[in-house]
C-alpha cells in the first residue's frame, strides 16, 4: 500500500448546513471485527466496515498472519480464521501506516505465539511510544526489540509459553488494556487487566460476542477485566455503527454555522465514547439523541444537531478517556463560545498522531484565537460574538484529527483556513471533503 501524495485543502466560509448523512463506521470496532474475525473458526461477515486507509491496513496485517479478511461486491466484509493458535509468522515486515490502534493491538495478538512479527509505519507512526505495551507483554514472556523510547520499527519475538499476568493499567489505555487481552487469548489460565480509569470497552464486548469467557468486576484498584486463554472463537455477523469519533466534525460545524440542522443516522452511543456529547450538551448545545436502539451489542441513535449559542465551560480530567480523540474539535467549538473553556487533564494528547496539545494551540493561536497551553490542559476564549480571523495555513503534522478540526474551523471564521496535507483524512474518514460539501460545506483542493 503506498503512502498518499500530500493533498493540500482549503475552507472558507460556509451559510447553514444541512441535510443527513451517514458517517463511515468506527474505526475502533473495524480494527477489532477483522482482527478477531480472522481468529475465530468459521466466517464472520462485517457490515459497514471503515474502509480507512488504518482498518484496509489491519486487513493487510491479518492475511499476512494467514488469516482471511476480503471485501464482497456487496461491501460486506468477510474474515475467517484458524483458531486460536493458528497464526502463522508473516513473510514480511508489518507496515500499519498511520495506524497507533492497528500496531499496538496487532503487538498483543502476536506476542503470545512461537514467532517473530516487524512492524513499521509512517513518520508518525514512528515517533509513538510502543513501550507501554511492550512493558506488559514482556511479563508474559514476549521480546521486543524497539528503537529508543520503544519506538518503531520494531520487533515482536513471540513467546512459546505464555504467561497470564495480572496487570494494571498505569495510563488509562483502551489500546494498552486490549493489547494484553489479545495477547491472553493464546495464554493458557486467566489474564487480567485492571484499569483505574474505565476505557472504551469495545474489545471486552466483541471477545464475549465470540464467545471468550470474560469476566468484568469492580475492585477497589479499578475496573478488573479477566478472559480465560485458548477459548473457541466463532465467526458471527458484525454490524459496525457509524463513528461517534467522525460525527463529532459535522456535528460541531453544524453547531457553529448559524441555521444548521443536520442529522447524522446510526451513531454508536457506547457509553465510553460519548464524553463529547455530554460536554456539548453542557455548553448549550441542541443535540437531540433519536431512536436509541442495540445493534449487534452496541448502543447506536440517530443525532439531530441545530445551530446553538455555546458556553465556556471546564470540562473535568475524568472525562478525558471517553472523548479521548475529540479534544481537537471541541477546542474549536470552544472558540465559538462565550468565555472561556478548560480543559483537563490532557497528557495523552501529546503522543497521540501528533502532539495534539501543541499542535491545537498553535493553529488556534494562528487563527487569531486566545488560548493558553498547559503541561496538560488547554484553555481557549472564545470571541464575545466575533468570529476567529482564520485565514492562516496549518500543518497537520499527518493528524487526520487536526485536518479535519481546522477545515471545520474554516468554515466559520472571517477568512478561509488551509490545510497542508489533508491526505492522513483517509485513514478515519474517508469522503470527508465530499460529505461535508454535501451539507453546504465549502472544502476544496488548495491550488498552488
Ligand atoms: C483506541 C483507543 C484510544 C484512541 C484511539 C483508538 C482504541 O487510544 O485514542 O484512537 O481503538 O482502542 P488510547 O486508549 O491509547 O488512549
């Protein structure tokens, strides 16, 4: 798979939005539905799976362990496997791309077999630290062997006698917590993982809805997640909701270009992964949740979002593993509010794709927008009625997040704002551009 060429866009001011549109499916779910998909014995069939470049990334990775994982004319996807156990070493390098999720979930799944895995990655990818999952999966008997800080390129030297640990999470981690589930999967007794503060619980689910036998509880250290190793899997149907991670641009946009009504069908609601939601709804937001349904184990609702006057608000560190990827975006609805907007407890925005603290700050400072960067918060003014300037370039550092966030931007400020590269869109949202243009959205091609 190549790397894109760079693709430079621009946005300027937009009127109302409006319409309903269908955002593509999470990228969380697409990532775990392939991956146990072509585990499990017997074929699981995927519905709306993201077809982002990190997830076709995944699919690579899971036919080169000797899995299935193949797109029907229909769009559905369907993967098969061989069981737990029936991995096979691939014959190549790993490269996931932009792909934090894919890498160090794909680390856990290889480390407990008899084999050794390369990964590699774009630039971004090779900047990100590896070492909180490598730190676990070395107490179950796993080598890697990294660059500095555990960075990638890097090596997995699978382990032939797995130890189950029982592990605490020292950075709430969903990505870190699945790691070592994935790597319990092929370890004889119980794994356990303990995480203080509750993480998007996807791979929990999908590994009960496959038939693994794992335990939730609440202990005084936390949240104990406990799977018994060498289960059966077996293939199922996936139906993959839309991605409340993608909804968050349209749904902000929509909040911040005056007359909009937008509505954005079959978004998952899971509970973990609604912190944006409830912090919009706080800042005076008129979000309405419809038709709130379960499909294939998961919460899912249709939103309708209307132009609302917002408010600054302090938004608390505990909320931060809930809205974890949507930090960007709500600094820009920030900027579109009356006073001031806190937000707390953001480390782990610093080794996301890029530096999202640093990077925030100085493309909302570019665009005429007042705000203070913490060690790990973010404070932004919002412009009594005025709207931002805008009218500056930003570089996206290959962070689809922070694209999407200041072409969102742009479309409300006084003058456009451009992006470098919106190439790295793809690897979450493809038809980002499109679909936002089909609401009244103005995003184009930058022309040189
Ligand atoms: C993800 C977990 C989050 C999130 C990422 C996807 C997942 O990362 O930022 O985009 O699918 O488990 P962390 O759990 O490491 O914060």
């Amino acid at each position: 798979m190549a790397h894109s060429a760079v693709l430079p866009l621009t946005s300027g001011s937009a009127g109302s939005l409006s319409g309903s549109v269908q955002v593509p499916g999470d990228k969380s779910i697409s990532h775990r539905s392939l991956m146990l998909g072509a585990l499990a014995l017997g074929e699981t069939e995927i519905h709306g799976l993201l077809e982002g470049e990190d997830v076709l990334r995944t699919a690579a990775a899971m036919r080169a362990l000797g899995g299935a994982a193949e797109r029907g004319a229909d769009g559905v996807w369907h993967a098969r496997g061989r069981g737990i156990g029936g991995l096979i070493e691939p014959a190549d390098v790993l490269d996931l791309g932009n792909a934090g999720t894919g890498t160090r979930l794909l680390m856990g799944l290889v480390a407990t077999y008899d084999f050794t895995t390369f990964f590699t990655g774009d630039a971004s990818l090779r900047s990100r630290p590896m070492a909180r999952v490598a730190e676990p999966l070395t107490r179950m008997g796993a080598q890697i062997i990294a660059r500095s800080k555990g960075r990638p390129p890097l090596a997995v030297i699978g382990t032939a006698e797995p130890l189950p640990i029982t592990y605490r999470l020292p950075v709430a981690s969903a990505q870190v917590k699945s790691a070592i589930l994935l790597a319990g999967l092929n370890t004889p007794g119980i794994t356990t993982v303990i995480e203080p503060e509750p993480t998007r619980d996807h791979t929990e689910l999908m590994l009960r809805g496959f038939g693994a036998e794992l335990t939730v509880e609440q202990t005084p250290e936390g949240r104990a997640v406990s799977l018994r190793g060498q289960p059966e899997l077996t293939g199922r149907k996936i139906v993959v909701p839309g991605d409340p991670s993608s909804a968050a641009f349209p749904l902000v946009a929509a909040l911040i270009l005056p007359g909009s009504d937008v509505t954005l069908p079959n978004i998952g609601l899971n509970p973990h992964r609604i912190g944006l939601i409830e912090t919009l709804l706080e800042m005076g937001a008129d979000i309405q949740i419809l038709d709130r349904r379960e499909v294939a184990g998961e919460p899912v609702g249709d939103l309708r979002v209307r132009a609302s006057k917002l408010q600054g608000i302090t938004v608390p560190a505990e909320r931060a593993p809930s809205m974890i990827d949507e930090y960007p975006i709500l600094s820009v609805a920030a900027a579109f509010a009356e006073g001031e907007t806190k937000m707390l407890g953001l480390a782990e925005l610093r080794v996301k794709e890029s530096d999202r603290l640093g990077t925030m700050a100085q493309g909302l400072a570019g665009c005429g927008i007042e705000v203070s960067e913490g060690e790990d918060s973010l404070t932004v003014r919002g412009g009594k009625g005025r709207k931002p300037a805008g009218g500056t370039t930003i570089a996206v550092k290959l962070d689809h997040r922070i694209g999407m966030s200041f072409l969102v931007l742009g479309l409300a400020a006084e003058r456009p704002v451009a992006i470098d590269d919106g190439a790295a869109i793809d690897t979450s949202f493809p038809g980002f551009a499109r679909l936002m243009n089909g609401l009244g959205a103005g995003i184009a091609p930058l022309k040189a």
